[in-house]
C-alpha cells in the first residue's frame, strides 16, 4: 500500500495530461519511498502542479479545449469588470461573467473549482511526504516550500471567485479548506477569515522555506511575500501589506520595466526584470484560438475569436495621456483608411497583452505577481493610513516609468481626487486584464459602473437604450459590492456530493 501511496499524485498531477503523449499505468507511479529520497521525485511531482495552470485535463470524462485554469481564472475575473466589453452573445460560460447569470451548473466555474482543489490535493501528497521524512535538505525544503505557497495560492483565488470580499463580510462563508489528506470528503465551507487565516500561514510558511534560487517560473520567498502583501492589502491590514511589498522591493531582485521595455514586457514575461511569478508557457503550449487566453481578446484576422474589446470606460480613463506606453496592448481595429471597426455598435480595441510570446498571436507565460503591484499594494494601504503623500510618490514611481514624466503627482492631490482614488485609478491602468480590477473595486465598497453599450446588458440591443440618460431600469449598468452575483455560485457537483457545503444566495 505505501510503495503506491504516490499513484494519487500520478494521476492527479504528473500524468494527468502534464505529460501529454505519455500512458501510464498505475505501477509505473513513483513510490512514497522515492518521493521523499530524490529530488528529482520531488521535482517531478510539482513540475505536475504547475503544469495544471495550463494544461487542458479530464474534466467529467471529457477534454473541453476552452477549459483551462488560467482561462477561466482571468474570465471570472476581467470579463465581469467594466475594462472588458462583451461584444456579442455566445454561449461559452465566459458570459456569464458579463451578464451576471450565474448559475451552480456553468461550466467554467465547475472546471475551475475542480482543477483548484486537484491542484491543492497534489501538493498536499507531497507536503505530508516530505514532512513525514523529516527532511532538512535545502533544496527539498524549497520544493516543500513550493507546494506550501501554491495551496495558498489556489485557496486565495478561490476564496475570492466564491466568498465575499473580506472587508464586507468576514464571517461569510468561504470555500472549503483543504490542508490535509485525511480531511472527510464531507466538509463545511470555512468562514472567508479562517480561509485568508491559512492562506496567510501557508505563505508565511512557503517564505521561510524557499531559500534556493529558481527562475520566476517557480515559486521563490519574493513570490510568497507578493502573496502575502496582495492577500493583507484584502484583509484591510495596511501595515502588513506596506511591510510585505517592502520586502520584495527592497530585496533588489526585481525592478520595473522602463517606458522602452514596457510594451515588450508581457510577451518576454520570464526574462522580465519586473516579473516575481509567472505560468511558463512554450510553444508546444500554443493552444491557438481554441482555449487560449488571449483567443477572445485578440485577433490578427488569422488566429483568435477577438469578441471582447478594450471597453470604452477603460479607455476614457487612459484618454488623459495618450503617450501613456499602456496603450501598446490596446490595439484598434482600423480599415484601410484608418478607421476604427465597430461590430455590433461597438468600437473594436483588441488587447494583446497575453499575445505575441515568440511572435505568436495567442502565447504568452502569463505574470500572477509582479513588482507594479508592489508598489501599488505600498500605495493603496498608505492611502488608507492617511499617508496621501507617500502613496502618490509609489504611483509616480510607476508613472515616471510609463512615458508620464511630466505628468507626476509630486505629492499633490487632483481636485476632486482623493489619494485613494488616484492609487484605484493608476492601478487600474497599470493592472488592467491581469485579473484585478473586480475585486478592487468591490473589495473597497464601490459599485462598478457599466453605463456603456455592451452585450453586458442581458436582453437588450443598442437601440434600445440612451445611456446618456442614465436609465435606471436596466440591469448591469451598475453593479454595487453588495449585490449577490459580485461573487458566483459554489458548483453544482460539490454541493450534490457534499450537502455541508451551503450554497450562495
């Protein structure tokens, strides 16, 4: 029974589709004996686990192209803020973000909770492996300290999908915790403080044990403090979150991309010299239009579905500056006379910031932290400690940085801005598609504001309305923090299989 007690992290993580071409057989698994003497069984395993990011796996005996974990991890997030407009209706699930019908069967939130928690099992196998052989070699430690901060990881982002911010209710209930392999399947949903409580200690812990250099395609201690400033910046814990983003500031490893080495940045995401973390992608992960990231965000006439746009509010707001280097992933379509394509009443701005890794329209090595953030983390929680100062100081630090030099702050508020509103609005250009902006905006108790023609508004054609107006009758042109679907429904399997899993309202 031991020498295959690892068969579980086979199926689940090594050769759950991570090694495409390859057919294992249980007796081919690597032996609990193996995993905890090598590093090279160590590797392995987690090699596995980050490989579910991006790979297209089994999902209810079936292989969906569009089901991918970072496909779906951006699409439940971007697809329901106001930077993404919905350019028509499909009947891909990613709708439902936009018009906010969820429901406990759709299947991209099913998919993702699924990967998540087979993401979180493997790492548990190894965890409990490693810590079993009381190991105090380095090298395993930093693996052991890998799969620590990647169960926070995976947590972290399914708390935020499933529970409500923790600034408006910490006693709502969260998503299930698991931290270990004798766990009942049957298990309560934890409050959102006790899952920001382990996500917390698992990061801690994941710093304490990454002391080897790896490249920024694996998890580092920076990585873990990254985790550690985004998660207490939520929690509304200011202090730790300045503290945090310190420490990967001032651990000079990272520095920020230059206004000549921005627009280059997301497609040489694992050379950047801004990157803390990135999901490695290569060419053989070239999924095309079909479950690509960029697929319905970007075309080149030739490759991707290109059915979402750079909405109109986000680009009103980036209007201020048009030297601004973030507007080389907003790309309009233009006819041969150089004006801007509409289709469906709706002006064409393709974003490519998840293209052109090798020149290819649809790969890139997607960035989950990065140093911007960083200072932005710094700037948001000394905004909130009255410190309006220092907070515009890090916001021109990422300004100066971004073709804006002689458009700082120098430690002045604009009229009608408070210092707050300012850090919200550079973080929204900064960060904008890169899975941030609903939960800034609903984390801080602010309503989305969607008054923009789009197919966001269910049922309804453009002829239908005059925004101008300001109608209040139509559902989505705005969405409160405290309105139900800011958050999605638990799904459907998990409920069915687990009747102490409460469902969201």
């Amino acid at each position: 029974m031991k020498k295959y007690l690892f068969s579980i992290i086979v199926l689940l993580l090594i050769f759950g589709n991570s090694c495409k071409n390859l057919d294992v057989a249980p007796s081919d698994a690597i032996s609990t004996e193996t995993l905890i003497t090598t590093t090279d069984g160590l590797t392995n395993a987690l090699n596995g686990a980050y490989a579910l990011f991006k790979d297209h796996i089994t999902f209810n005996g079936t292989i969906d192209q569009n089901n991918m974990y970072l496909r779906q991890f951006y699409h439940l997030s971007d697809f329901a803020s106001d930077d993404i407009v919905c350019g028509q209706v499909t009947t891909d699930p990613l709708f439902y973000s936009f018009s906010l019908g969820h429901s406990p069967s759709q299947g991209n939130t099913r998919y993702f909770w699924y990967v998540s928690y087979k993401i979180i099992t493997g790492v548990n196998t190894v965890i409990e492996a490693v810590e079993k052989s009381g190991t105090q070699d380095p090298a395993k430690l930093q693996l052991l300290g890998e799969c620590y901060f990647l169960r926070a990881f995976c947590h972290f982002n399914l708390v935020r999908l499933f529970g409500k911010p923790y600034s408006v209710d910490p006693a709502a209930d969260g998503i299930i915790l698991r931290t270990n392999l004798t766990d009942p399947s049957k298990k309560k949903r934890a409050t959102v403080a006790e899952v920001y409580d382990a996500v917390i200690a698992d990061a801690e812990k994941a710093a304490s044990l990454m002391t080897q250099p790896r490249t920024v395609q694996y998890a580092s201690k920076e990585a873990a403090w990254a985790l550690l400033s985004r998660v207490n910046l939520y929690k509304e814990d200011n202090q730790k979150a300045i503290e945090y983003a310190n420490m990967v500031i001032n651990s000079k490893r990272f520095s920020l991309a230059t206004a000549a080495t921005y627009p280059s940045m997301f497609a040489n995401a694992q050379t950047s010299t801004e990157t803390i973390f990135c999901i490695a992608f290569t060419p053989v992960d070239d999924y095309g239009k079909f479950g690509s990231i960029a697929s319905m965000i970007y075309s080149d006439g030739n490759s991707g579905w290109g059915e979402e746009y750079a909405s109109s509010s986000l680009r009103n707001v980036m209007s201020k500056h048009p030297e601004d280097v973030r507007w080389s992933y907003i790309v309009p379509l233009k006819d041969s006379n150089g004006i801007i394509q509409k289709k469906n009443g709706i002006e064409v701005y393709y974003i490519s910031k998840f293209s052109f890794q090798g020149g290819l329209p649809n790969l890139s090595s997607p960035i989950m932290f990065r140093l911007s953030e960083m200072y932005l983390n710094r700037a948001e929680a000394e905004a909130k400690l009255s410190n309006a100062g220092a907070a515009l100081d890090d916001v021109d630090m990422i300004r100066k940085n971004r073709g804006l030099e002689s458009s700082l702050y120098n430690k002045t508020l604009p009229s009608g801005y408070s210092a707050l509103d300012v850090v919200l609005e550079e973080k929204r250009i900064e960060m904008a598609f890169e899975g941030h902006r609903t939960y800034d905006v609903y984390r801080n108790k602010r309503a989305m504001n969607k008054a923009y023609w789009g197919y966001h508004l269910a049922g309804l054609k453009e002829t239908d309305i005059d925004l101008s107006k300001t109608p209040s009758g139509y559902a989505n042109l705005s969405v409160n923090y405290t309105n139900p679907r800011v958050i999605y429904f638990v799904p459907i399997d998990e409920v069915l299989s687990n009747p102490l899993a409460t469902q969201n309202q």
